[in-house]
C-alpha cells in the first residue's frame, strides 16, 4: 500500500493551529469535510474522539496517528497537519507530537486501515523521513517527502 495512493496535498494542513490534542484531531476532520472526503464529520470526529480516549496515539518521536472506524466516511482517508507548536499527546515517550497524522475508515474496511497504521509507523522510524517533515513548510513538501520516502522502499 501506498500512502500517497490515499492522501491528497490538499489534505495537509501547515500550520496546524491546534494547542490541544483534541482541537488538532478537529482541525484536520474539519479540512477533510471542507474537501469534501468524508461524509459525516461529526460521526468521524466522535470516532477518532473516542479511540483516543482509550489509549493514546502519540507514538513517539514526535508524531501520533489519531484514528477511527466510522460509517462517517466511505473509505480510507487521512490528513497530517505539522502543528504550529509541539502539542501534548500524552505520547508513549512523554515527549510532545509535532506531525499528527488523522485517519477515518468505514468499519467494514479494516485492512486498508491496518496497513496504513503500519505504513506510518515503518516511515516514522526512518530518521531522514522524519527530519524531512520536521523541515517541511509547506503542504506540498510534506507530501513529497512522503512520495520520495515510498519511492525508496
């Protein structure tokens, strides 16, 4: 799986404005109802809402990776937003996320999901592809350092 193949600029958010973990998982539902990706906003923000509330998803080395199941959307969809300013995530490291990484997906479709949990997670762990986002400025350098990571695989 390709993430590229799912997300979209459009879906990339700098800066994100949020100082709370809960505003930036509402900041990126909010861009992905304003293009249009999803269905029901609230039903996807309820979902990621409420995963969060069960264990944390800040994974470490800066990034968490919010997410839920939900009839909200038709498919897979995601968003990153680079936040303005580190937000606490109550992250696994105890240190404060700066990439959030929000995905949403119908609960029939749980492979999709999966593999795109894993996909992250496998990029996050490579230094340059972290330093690349730390540095990105814009939406689109976000998404081709996304691009070029893939391509490296």
């Amino acid at each position: 799986m390709r993430l590229t193949d799912t997300l979209k600029p459009q879906n990339i958010l700098v800066p994100l404005l949020a100082e709370t973990k809960n505003e930036a998982i509402s900041e990126l539902v909010s861009l992905l109802a304003k293009n249009g990706e999803i269905q029901d906003a609230k039903a996807v923000l309820d979902a990621v809402l409420e995963r969060e509330m069960t264990r944390t998803t800040g994974i470490g080395n800066g990034l968490a990776i919010p997410h839920g199941k939900t009839s909200g959307t038709a498919q897979l969809v995601m968003a990153i937003g680079k936040a303005a300013s580190p937000i606490d995530f109550q992250s696994i490291d105890g240190r404060p996320v700066s990439v959030v990484w929000l995905l949403a997906s119908p609960p029939d479709k749980t492979g999709p999901h999966i593999h795109a949990l894993a996909r992250i997670s496998r990029l996050m762990t490579i230094d340059k592809f972290r330093a690349a986002l730390n540095q990105a400025t814009t939406p689109q350098e976000i998404y081709d350092a996304i691009v070029q990571q893939e391509n490296a695989l």
